[in-house]
C-alpha cells in the first residue's frame, strides 16, 4: 500500500507494531505488509525530539515510546484506518474509524480488487474546524485534534456523523474488496476530496476539473461536450456516455479555462477566463465553511455546522438518482437536445394540490398546457388522500407519497435488481418522455443503459391533448418507436422548419394561395393521397355528416383551406394548416387523405428569407426601452413604420361558423352588465371606439369595454373578434371572460388589472427599478411571440402601445385590445390594414421634435458616437445598467429598419433580449432613406 500525504504540513505515519516514519507535505511512501496482517494505520501531528533528553513525542496520536518508530497503538485524538487482510471468503476488509477521535482527514482509495463492497471511503473533511470547545485538542491555542464526538452531547456526535457519513464511531459493516488488492490511503486528499474548503477552484480543461465523492462513483466540476465547450456537472464518474444527473450552466456554456470558485458569501461562482459570470449558486443564509460531493449524487454547501446551505437535490435539472424527492413545487425541466442543454420544452412538476403531472411548455411565452401525464393525487374532499412528496427510492421504484403515508405507484421496482450492482437514474427527456433505467457496475456486462420503464408508455397518444404542436410540433407525425421513444415525420411534401431537430416541426413546401389567380383554385390540380393509420387531433376546423367518402374527398378539394381529411363512419372532418398532433401507429384507427398538388412544377416554394421573417413586428421595442419617457415616443415610430411600410399585403380570414362564439365565455345581457357597472359609472379609460368602465361581478372586479356606434350594424365582425379573443390564453395577455351581443350593444368583460396602464407607469415620477423594466418588456415579447407563432389562428394586434398594456397585482405585463387585430393564415406573411385607434392624432407631429430632428435618427447617432447616456435623462437605474440598455438599444435598431428582410422576428427579439443569442452591431435602420 502506499501512504500519500496532500496536507500543507509534515506528518508521522506509523502502522501498529510495525514502523513510523516521517512524510512531509506532498510526499508518498510504500510500505509492505504480510498478506494476512491485521491492524491500523494513523498518522501523528505536531512532532518533536526533545534536545536534552532526546525524547520524540507527538501532539496527536503519540505511540508514547519515545522513537519514531512505533510498538504500541497510538493514542487519542487519531483518525484511524482498520485493515484485517486475513481475508474471509475471499475478502480483505477495511474502514476508517473515529472511535479514537480525529487529528487528520484521511481516505482508503482500493487501486485494484473489485466485489463486494470494493470502494473509497474515510472522512475527507477537517473536523477540527466545527469540534465542541470541551472536546478540542490544543497545541500553542492552534486546534490539533478533536477527541471522539460521541464523548460529548448528542448534537455534536449528530455533526460528525452528518459531516463524515462513512467514517464508522461503531462499525457495523466494514468496506470490503477481493484479495489481494492495492490500497492508496491519502491523507488530506485534494483532487479526490469530497469535500473542499472555500478558495479551493477548478478551472475547465487543464486536468484537475473535477471533485469526486469518497466512492468515487460521482464527479462533480467540467464536463467536456463534444463543441470542446464545458458544462459544469455532476455525473456518474465510471460510465463513459449519458451518465450527467445534474447540470447548471445548460444556458451558457464554459469555454476552456473557465473558472469555479467555493466563495464564502457567494457560494459556488463559475467564471470565464475573462472574468465574465457565467453562473452561481443562491442560497438565502451563510456563509459557506466548505462544500461537499456526497455518495448519493448530491452536493452540498454547508455552514460551519454542516448546516446545509445549498444542494443539487434540492435544484434539480432534468434528472432524479436514487433517494433524492421532488417536495410540493419541486420540478424538472428537460433539455432541448441530447448536447444542448438548454432549458427545454417539457417538465415534469409536484404540484402543490399534490398532483404530479408532466406538461409541454411553449419556450418562448413560458405558457404550459394541460398535463399529457398526471397521477391524480389530488383529492380536495380528502386531505389526507393527497401527495405530498415525488420519491426515487434506492430499488429504482418511483411513487408518490401521501400523507396518509400509501405509496401510489409511479413505476415498480425491480427486486431482482439490486442498486448495489447497478446505478439507477430517472430522466425527463428531451422528447418530453420520462424514462426509468439502470447501467451495470459488473464490466463484464454489457455497458449501457437499460431502460425498465417510460412514462407516458405511449407519448404520441397522451400528445393528443397538447396544444402548439404537441411533442413533434405544427405539421408533423409521431410515431412510437421500439424503445417507446416519438419519432418524428414530416408528411409528404413538407420539409422540417430545423434540419437538426425533428420535433421542431415541419412546414409545407408550398404557400396556400387563397386570394384567386393561383393554382390552388383548380380541382384538377390536385390529388388525394390516403395515409393509413394516421390522425391529426385539434387541426379540424369543419365538421361535416352525413357524407360519403368520396363527399368528404370533393368537399376538401372545394375548399381551398382544407389540407387534410379525416373520415370515419359518415363523419367528414376537414383540417387546414397548421396541422396539430399528428400520430400514425397500428392503434389508430383512423385513416387521412391529403390534398397534394399532381405536379411539382406547379407547388410554390416558400422563400427562406420570407419564412424567417413572417412575423417580423417592431411592437416589441416599445417595452425595450420603457423607462425611459423619450424612448416611448421613438419606440412607437418603429410600430407605426412597422404597420404602413412592412404590411403590404392583404388577407381574408378564412373562417368559418364565424357566428358561433367561444364556449368559455359568458354571455351578458345588457341589463347585467348595467348593474355589474352601476349604470356605467366609473369610468377607467377611453379610446376612439370603446370606454373602459369598472364593474363588479360575483364579488371579482372586471373592466367593461363599451364599443362605439361603429360596430352597432357589424354583428358578424363583433363575433369574429370575440371568437378570437376567447381562443387566446396566455399569461401576457388579458383575459377575455364574456361579451354582451344583444340589440345594438357590443360589449366586451376583461379581467381587471389593479395597476392599470403601461402608459401611467411609465410617465410617473418614481422610476422603476431594471428587474421590473425588464420583466415587463420580456413579458410583452412573450405575449407577441404568442400571438403570432403559437396560437392556432396567427394574430397581428398593429395598436401596441402604452396605453394598451396593462399591469396585474405583481405588475405583470398583459397585452389587451385585441379588437384591432387582423389574423393571418399559417402561411401568409404580410397584412395589411390601416392603424386603428385614437383618431384624429398627429402622428407626424408626434415623432418629429423640431430641434432634435427625427428621434429614430437621433438614437442611432448617440448608438454610433457612443453617447447612449444622452438619451438616459438621468436615469440612474439605466446607467447602472448600461450594456443591457445599450443591447436594447441595438435590438431597437434592428427592429425599426426600413428593409423589412433584415427586422427580427419576434421569437428572435426575445432571444436576443433574454440574451440566449447574441445582437449584432446593428446598421443605419434609415440607410436607404438617408442615401435618397
């Protein structure tokens, strides 16, 4: 075996009745030892020879025969390593003790032998740091040693024990490995530590860019993607692929020699070469004494007391290991693929009615829809009968637990499976299913992952239920592979939007023309092509019977939306674009026929530039910059270009059964709606076409909109904008609860939002601090990213302004006002349509400031000059804050530039806003005008 001393400091090693002898600091000595002997091994602190007597002693562990060497034990505080080499049934046997007390942090690493419970074990935390003051072992008021814990109270037995979880007080079941094996016994281990003090790093790529746990079997620190990028992990250290269980920087990626720093107040702070903060840990209390890689995957940072302050169970990412429990409102998220680790589309949540449920989450607008999955461990009649806690236990078996104290089954567990043979995991996947699986320790078994159960087992059927696309997205088909994994497929003559990612939805290779003059007017133009097992859920927009097949096939070629039919019995069902949820598999029973154009000359391919920019809008930039009064006026520039210069094209609805309203919404006779407002006596706000009032209905207070005259004789284009409205939800935007359709009143019942208008916000004295300006500009981006990409019927609202977002109780941003919208069809990609309003505004006289000139000219000068605090009017929230002013500014830019080709989208604003993608240097956004 081989002695390795990492201590800053000289040590004494000594075996019982055998030798001692001198180690300094980062030295190693081998010593020999018979094949059968029993006995221990410590190392002793603090030495000195006496210069008159020549006596050797030793603060700690002192054998007390006066030489270096040792024939006695040693003696109280000592951390002691056991070994009994005999071997019984093949077995060497060793564990580290601290029924004598501590002195030295110390661990056995078996370099070879292999069975039984063959593993590093030890106490590799300083004790004498947190040692109860009646148990310290002084030297010159410097701590040597800590006598045995358990000596004192309980509280400080509890602490060493939680501290050092397998340094054994009473050894119960020592560590054991095949004989003969080799044996490392590291005092003060460092690059295999389980624990680290505070200044203690990693830096990424340079060969010490990881902490294990004593056993070995879990790395914490730099893990190296396949892009020579780091991600800063915990994984399973003896498998070679897919065994990361943990990750924190999944946004930003670490470059090579990225630092990770333990910090005292701020815990654990990953950092670029150049100094960038990439990420850190949060916690609420501190400060941090040292940080901790446990046996169980979980890392800690603890106090002083070994308290813990932080831990990866607590924050997990997309991935449960053995004993580890999601508590009411834990969660998962996965990611976005196998190497991106992004945040992704689905997670998996502990509600807190104690329902565990997974969901899909639209990205961009943060709105989830109803559960694809749940285990119905909500019982509001039963209090009792509720869960209270999502557990991975040590078999592999996943279950709620009640509060009744029953365990409702998750997955089963697998008792011929033993979790010291293998390692178990449980991951929510990118595809959004939850796979149970487990990877053999035995190298003589086959190393991969074993998947024992998925949940849901069959994700294609439970998608059904999804909006936005579901698990393949818009215009694709999920099939169930063998592994109960989706795959997905795009229908014949349609194209992936991303060809990297196959549930990122597809896109038709053609435009749908439906204005006349184009070949999807003509019958003989088209074929119908059946698709046998294959249905689409949520895409019917007609439903038509009694029909034959062959009326079914006709009725679709007629009608120029229609893309798909589904036919069943005598019932018709027509789709048009976007299809939604696609499955094809031997359980559907259902066939679809396909309207697809004879001749592939005659399909219109979509431009690639058009289709990135279809739903560009400057709308956004009116939240960008709104804390600041100028900036407003400049922003609402950008929406009025936006609406005369970009919107060229126009577009009919395409609707059918427009006199049929919403379900969910209410309504209202007038009378009502009289007494809700008091006869329409408080008045909130008023446009050019509707009064807002307040109003009160079943104790919850709610705005009335009150239309003008103007809507009086237009009955049909009433309904459709409330069919509209009601079939929007979204966090970011206000809720319509009802309307009122009844003689010449067209009236419309909001959700009320408590602080009223951006506009009012905005133009007070008392700023708002960057977190709220930012917040609500992200906020109005998600509702606009919702509006146009993620709601069935595409949406423009063209009238965003102060005035028509609005803020709730945490003043979060709400878009109203969807009157004025004009919808697009899936594949359209301009409107237009005249901006309506307030009238009888001069718009020109509002953008143009006679001394300044044209605001919009104005910021980009103070951009290019490098003079932004010009336009900042002493606002000390935004100078604190001046790189994320100025990308906003940039994003401005880019937003209101006259060649509509080079706008954003509005996904891409947010992205860029949310700094998920970079913003380039933006051009002159007048080049052209200023050229001319």
């Amino acid at each position: 075996m081989t002695l390795i001393n990492q201590c800053n400091y000289t040590l004494w090693p000594a075996l019982s009745n055998r030798t001692g002898f001198v180690l300094a600091s980062g030295e190693n000595s081998s010593v020999g030892v018979p094949e059968n002997w029993q006995g221990r091994i410590w190392a002793r602190t603090h030495c000195t020879t006496d210069s008159v007597t020549g006596n050797f002693s030793c603060a700690t562990g002192d054998c007390n025969s006066g030489n270096l060497t040792c024939n006695k034990e040693g003696s109280p505080p000592e951390t002691v390593v056991e070994f009994n080499l005999e071997g019984v049934n093949g077995f060497e046997f060793y564990y580290v003790s601290l029924l004598q007390g501590f002195n030295v942090p110390v661990i056995v690493d078996p370099m070879s032998g292999s069975g039984g419970k063959c593993e590093s074990t030890g106490c590799g935390v300083d004790l004498n740091a947190v040692c109860p003051t009646e148990l310290k072992v002084t030297r010159n008021e410097e701590v040597v040693g800590c006598e045995n814990p358990c000596d004192g109270s309980d509280s400080s037995c509890e602490i060493f024990e939680t501290a050092c979880p397998q340094a054994s007080i009473n050894p119960v079941r020592p560590f054991n490995c095949s004989n003969p094996a080799y044996y490392n016994i590291v005092f003060c281990p460092k690059s295999t530590n389980a624990s680290q003090r505070v200044g203690d790093s990693l830096i990424a790529g340079n060969g010490t860019s990881k902490w294990l746990s004593s056993s070995g079997d879990f790395a914490f620190g730099f893990y190296q993607l396949p892009n020579k990028l780091f991600l800063l992990a915990i994984w399973y250290n003896h498998i070679q692929n897919g065994s990361i269980i943990w990750y924190a920087n999944g946004e930003n990626l670490a470059p090579i020699g990225s630092k990770l720093e333990l910090n005292a107040s701020r815990g654990l702070v990953l950092r670029t070469p150049e100094g960038l903060e990439l990420w850190r840990s949060n916690f609420t209390s501190g400060p941090v004494f040292t940080s901790q890689m446990n046996d169980d995957g979980n890392f800690q940072l603890l106090d002083q007391n070994f308290v813990s302050l932080w831990e990866s169970f607590i924050h997990p990412t997309d991935t449960l290991v053995p004993t580890q429990a999601l508590e009411l409102g834990g969660e998962l998220f996965s990611r976005q693929g196998e190497f991106n680790f992004s945040t992704g589309r689905f997670t998996l949540y502990m509600q807190q009615d104690g329902n565990l449920v997974l969901k899909l989450i639209n990205l961009l607008s943060n709105y989830s829809n109803a559960p694809y999955f749940n285990t119905g461990t909500a019982d509001a009649n039963n209090k009792t009968n509720v869960g209270m806690r999502f557990v991975f236990d040590k078999s592999g078996f996943l279950y709620v637990l009640k509060k009744s104290g029953e365990k409702f089954k998750v997955s089963t567990s697998n008792e011929t499976i033993s979790s010291n043979d293998v390692y178990y995991k449980a991951t929510l996947n990118f595809d959004g299913v939850l796979t149970v699986s487990y990877y053999p320790k035995d190298p003589n078994k086959e190393q991969r992952w074993v998947t024992l159960k998925t949940i849901p087992e069959n994700i294609c059927l439970n998608s059904t239920i999804m909006d936005g696309g579901g698990v393949c997205g818009f215009n694709s088909i999920c099939n169930l592979k063998d592994d109960q994994r989706p795959m997905c497929n795009c229908p014949e003559r349609y194209s992936l939007i991303d060809s990297n990612n196959m549930y990122g939805g597809c896109i038709p290779n053609f435009e749908v023309n439906c204005e006349g003059g184009g070949h999807m007017n003509s019958q003989d133009d088209y074929i119908m092509e059946e698709l046998q097992n294959t249905d689409w859920q949520k895409s019917d927009y007609k439903t038509v019977s009694p029909y034959t097949l062959e009326e079914c096939t006709k009725s679709c070629l007629q009608d120029c939306l229609c893309v798909l039919v589904t036919f069943s019995g005598s019932s018709c069902r027509q789709m048009k674009l976007p299809l939604i949820n696609g499955i094809s598999g031997k359980e559907v029973n259902v066939t679809s026929i396909m309207k697809l154009m004879k001749n592939d000359e005659l399909l219109t391919p979509l431009p690639k530039q058009k289709m990135n920019k279809d739903h560009d809008t400057l709308i956004i930039v009116i939240s960008v910059l709104l804390g600041f009064s100028v900036f407003v006026i400049f922003m609402l520039v950008g929406a009025m270009y936006f609406c005369f210069s970009y919107n060229r094209k126009k577009i009919k609805r395409g609707r059918t059964n427009d006199g049929v309203v919403e379900k969910n919404l209410r309504n209202f006779t007038f009378k009502e709606l009289v007494e809700a407002t008091r006869n329409f006596s408080e008045e909130l706000g008023r446009g050019s076409f509707s009064i807002v009032y307040k109003g009160t209905i079943d104790i919850t207070s709610v705005a009335v909109k009150k239309l003008d005259k103007l809507f009086e004789d237009n009955n049909k284009e009433f309904q459709t904008e409330v069919n509209v409205i009601g079939q929007t939800h979204h966090r970011n935007l206000v809720r319509l609860l009802g309307y009122c359709n009844e003689g010449q009143h067209r009236i419309l019942v909001y959700e009320f939002m408590s602080n009223g208008t951006l506009a009012s916000f905005l133009f007070t004295p008392l700023k708002a601090n960057w977190r709220q300006r930012f917040d609500i500009a992200s906020g109005i981006a998600r509702g606009l990213v919702y509006l146009h990409e993620e709601c069935c019927t595409q949406i423009i609202h063209c009238d965003i302004k102060p005035q028509n977002i609005l803020l709730d109780d945490q003043c979060n941003a709400r878009i109203s006002d969807f009157g004025l919208a004009k919808l697009l069809l899936i594949n359209q990609s301009h409107t237009e349509t005249a901006i309506r309003g307030t009238k009888g505004r001069n718009v020109e006289k509002e953008i143009i400031d006679e001394e300044k000139g044209i605001l919009t000219d104005w910021a980009y000068d103070c951009y290019k000059t490098r003079r932004l605090d010009i336009l900042l009017e002493n606002d000390v929230e935004a100078i604190n804050n001046i790189k994320s002013f100025e990308k906003f500014v940039m994003v401005a830019l880019w937003c209101i530039h006259e060649d509509p080709s080079l706008r954003p989208t509005m996904k891409k604003v947010l992205l860029m806003l949310e700094g998920i993608i970079d913003v380039s240097k933006p051009p002159n956004p007048y080049l052209y005008t200023s050229l001319s």
